[in-house]
C-alpha cells in the first residue's frame, strides 16, 4: 500500500511548512488526486487518519479534489474525448497525450498560528 508512504512524506512537508511558520495547528489539507494518479483515494484517508496522530495535523481536515483524465493531441493540443474508444485526434490522427489526471498535488494547506 503505497498510500501509507505517500501520507508519510505529506505530513513531513506539511508538519515542516507549520513549523516554519510557527502554526500551532493544522486545520486543513486540500489535495488534488488526479483519476490516473494510482491512489485509492479511501486508503489514503485511512493512512491519513492513522499517521496524523501525535503530530499538528491530529485534528486537521483532509479535503481531496478528483481531477479528471484529460487528452490532447501531442501535434495541435486539440482536446481529444476519452469515451470515443480510440485516443486519437480527430484533426491530426495522432495518438493523444495525457494533459491532467495524474497529478498529486498539495494545492492549501490551513494552519493555525498565534495571534
């Protein structure tokens, strides 16, 4: 289950970026999980909720944002449907390329500082 790891190395960057700036507490976590980014998205909320534990996410919300598979064509950039079977560009009749759905992308981060 590499959810585990990926939660593991978001709280270390996350408990890093409170520290920095002196937060008592983080309060949320937005996250952008692309539909082709091979994350169970259940598994890492799991993960989250056991790793957060003793450390200044324990309370803090995780919000995670599906982002959609998108193709353009690698030639026009002409977007290119992904129920029509093939990905193919109408115009070009070149194999489409990836353009959004495999990110993983720490997008906000809501502390909690002192007043």
């Amino acid at each position: 289950m590499h959810e585990y790891s990926l939660v593991s190395s978001l709280l270390e960057r996350v408990v890093a970026e409170a520290a920095a700036h002196d937060a008592t507490s983080v309060r949320k976590i937005r996250l952008l999980v692309g539909e082709h980014a091979g994350v169970e998205v259940d598994l890492l909320r799991w993960a989250f909720g056991v790793l957060r534990e003793n450390t200044p996410c324990a309370k803090a919300e995780l919000e995670v944002v599906s982002v959609a598979a998108r193709w353009k064509c690698s030639v026009c950039s002409c977007e290119v449907p992904a129920g029509a079977g093939m990905l193919v560009c109408p115009k070009c009749d070149v194999p489409a390329t990836l353009a959004a759905g495999m990110e993983l992308v720490l997008e906000r981060i809501e502390l909690q500082v002192p007043d």
